[in-house]
C-alpha cells in the first residue's frame, strides 16, 4: 500500500513539474537560473520518501560565486537528494540520452543543463572545451559527477578527469558534493527509511595543478570525497539505531 500511495505521488509530482516547470522555463528558456529554481523542488519530496534529509552548507555557499561542483553519483534517488545541493547560477552536464526520458528529460533540457555524449571521446572533449568557454565568458557554475556513471552500492568508483580538466582550464577552485548511501537504504514500500546526510565540502584549490597532473587532483578530489562518504555512513547507522 505504501508503495503504491508513493507511486501515484511521484506520478503527480512528475506532471505538476513538467507543466510547471515547463511553463516557466519557457518564459527564460536555458536561463542558467532555472536549474536552481526548479531542480531545487525535486527535494521536496524527501518526506514522501520516508526519509529525513539533512543539509551541511557552510554560512556562505549562495554567496561563494564560480566554482566547478563534483558529487558522487549512487542511482536514480539522487535527483531527490543532492539537488538539494544546486545552489544559483549553477548548471549540469549529464549524458545526452537524458533527454529522451519522457517528461524530465525536456525538462532537464530546457532548464540550461548541458548534454555530453560519453561514448564519443572527441564530442566528450569538445563538450568539456565549451564547458570551459561557457565559464570563462559568464559568472556559472557547472555541477558534473566525475563517476560518470551510478555506482549502485560498488562504493565510490574511480573518476574520470573531465571535471577536473574543466576547473583547471576555467582556474576556478571545486567544491564536492558528498551524499551518505543511499543504495538499498530507502525501500519504495518502507514507511521510515531513515537520514539522508548531503554535506558541501571545503573549496579544494585548482592553482597548483595543469593538465599534465589532472590525475592527481582527480585522486586527490576523491580521496577526500571517499572519507566523507565513509563517515557520514557511519553517522546516519548511529542514528537510525537510536529509533
């Protein structure tokens, strides 16, 4: 019964946003804006989920200006998580196939997010080169998940450098994004399904680093990230043991 009530609400929620969404993004169509105003909702529906999510921002994440974001990327539960992390003027890079999925897809497109096809390395580049230009030439800030992909409880997964070769090639400093695991933790059909923790990390310093070392910034990024992950893990069992 749960799992159907949950059903019918993200089917509602889905319409609601994409007539909405929709709608108001054709007012400002690509609006860097848009990302922050609508994809910050999808958070709202944290509480459907049976699930209490819990925001670690530091006092001036909304005032901090250009930087290139990167956060772990666990499965579909991550667009009801850490969008909650979108702060203003800040767009995505997801893959190109994104958009053919019904609804969210379009909704994905017309709100600024920018569309990469991962299997052709030259237009992957090409895209990250625009990512760069994009930067250098307005005040907004790309969000990407260096995984490339989910990791659907393999833990966190090595990174790929497009991220980094981006921040570098801008000369903006990254902020990581950590969400605790969500894999098997939250069940369509439980009502409680406990603490999401999504905590903003420290700006980590791009100055020192060119393309020649982007893989060890890549480690380096991860290394911190992976920590993060393994704690806040660690703090959400504490306290769901205490219910």
């Amino acid at each position: 019964m749960v799992a159907l009530l949950r059903v019918i609400a993200v089917m509602i929620f889905a319409v609601f946003m994409f007539v909405f969404g929709c709608g108001y993004s054709l007012l400002t169509p690509r609006n860097p804006k848009l990302v922050y105003i609508i994809g910050g909702k999808f958070c709202k529906m944290a509480s459907v989920f049976g699930f209490k999510l819990e925001l670690r921002f530091p006092e001036d994440a909304y005032e901090r200006g250009q930087h290139m974001y990167v956060a772990n990327h666990q499965n579909n539960w991550d667009l009801f998580t850490v969008s909650a992390a979108v702060t203003p003027k800040v767009v995505t890079v997801g893959k190109k196939s994104l958009v053919w999925i019904p609804l969210f897809g379009q909704l994905y497109w017309i709100t600024g997010n920018i569309l990469i096809d991962r299997f052709n390395r030259s237009k992957a580049k090409g895209t990250i080169d625009q990512v760069v230009d994009r930067m250098k030439s307005s005040d907004v800030s790309v969000w990407m998940f260096p995984e490339g992909t989910r990791s659907r409880g393999r833990g966190m997964l090595p990174f790929k450098t497009g991220a980094f070769h981006a921040a570098i090639g801008a000369g903006l400093p990254i902020i990581p994004i950590v969400c605790s695991t969500t894999q098997d933790k939250i069940k369509f059909n439980r009502w409680n399904n406990g603490h999401v923790i999504v905590e903003m990390l420290p700006p980590i310093s791009t100055e020192n680093y060119s393309k020649e070392n982007v893989r060890e910034l890549a480690n380096l990024v991860r290394e911190q990230m992976k920590a993060k992950l393994e704690e806040l893990d660690q703090e959400v069992e504490r306290l769901n043991n205490q219910k």
